[in-house]
C-alpha cells in the first residue's frame, strides 16, 4: 500500500491539506511538491516517497510553503475554512441520506490500529530495528492524523468550535 502523503500534509500542513481535496487541489499539490522536492510537476508518486521518509528540514519547507499559501489565499480572498466547512458539510449529508457506516467503521479501525500499535511498540521498545523505527513512527502519525480527521468528522473541530464560541460572544454584546 502507498504512502498516504496527503493525510501528513493535512496534518503538518493544514491549509495546503485542506485545498489538495478540493477545488484548488492542483494548487495545493503543486505548492507541496515545489516546496518538498523543488519541481511542482513532480507526480504524486515522487511526493509520495519524498514525504515517506521526510525529515525535520522537508516537514519545515512544507510548513512554510503552507503559511505562503495561506497568504497567497487570504489575497486572492478565498476563504479555505468555508470550503472545507462545505466539503464537511456535503460528506455528512451523504452519510445521512444512505446511512452509511463506512465512517464509523473506519474511526474504530484507525483509532484500535493506533492503539495497537502504540502498546506494540512500548512492549517490543528496543527490539524493534533502528531501520523499521522511522517507518513505525510515520505509521503512527498517520494512524494518528486519521483517528484526530475521525473525531472533526463526527464532532467538530477546534476550528469550528472556536468560530462558535465567537459568533456566541458577539451576540453577547
């Protein structure tokens, strides 16, 4: 199975994350791949194995081509919160009208895999080979970002929350 690049985008990137699954997907995959490897028409499968095995100075390029893109987003007055607020919103309209249980399903996979996963690296601890640790590791932070992804979908997320709690506050006044 591939590298799923684009959930440790989303995490270490949340803009760039939030523009590769919608309309400015080609955008946003242009800006990781110049950011990561320096070509933006390098293909999804070189990103791939870049951001695989990607180290503190690649994570670092990726999180400063995310604030560009933010910026770069915030002058061209697109506003990716209310796009991804829309692509959440139209994902649990499908799952309403077909009662659909893949996204349940899935939470409980991804969420017992990262537990499983982490008690197998605390009970193996160092017998585990330095070459498979980095690979465990990426493992884990994609396990996580899809258990943390689970939780917005099913409950919100901070962004959304911290929105609320502003529009509360005004009406206050």
């Amino acid at each position: 199975m591939a590298f799923d690049w684009k959930s440790l985008v989303k995490t270490v990137a949340p803009a760039l994350g939030t523009a590769l699954g919608g309309p400015l997907g080609g955008m946003a995959a242009r800006a990781v791949a110049g950011a990561v490897l320096g070509d933006e028409e390098a293909s999804e499968k070189h990103l791939a194995e870049a951001l695989a095995g990607a180290s503190p100075d690649v994570l670092l390029k990726l999180k400063e081509a995310d604030q560009q893109f933010a910026v770069r987003m915030r002058e061209l007055d697109i506003d990716l919160d209310k796009i991804a607020a829309a692509d959440r919103a139209s994902a649990r309209q499908r799952q309403a009208q077909t009662g659909d249980r893949t996204p349940q399903i899935l939470a409980y996979i991804y969420t017992l895999g990262l537990f499983a996963m982490l008690i197998a690296l605390a009970i193996a601890g160092d017998e585990i080979p330095n070459s498979v640790m980095p690979l465990l590791q990426t493992a884990a932070g994609v396990l996580f970002a899809m258990v943390y992804a689970s939780k917005d979908y099913f409950f919100g997320s901070s962004a959304g929350s911290k929105q609320k709690t502003e529009i509360m506050g005004q009406g206050q006044r």
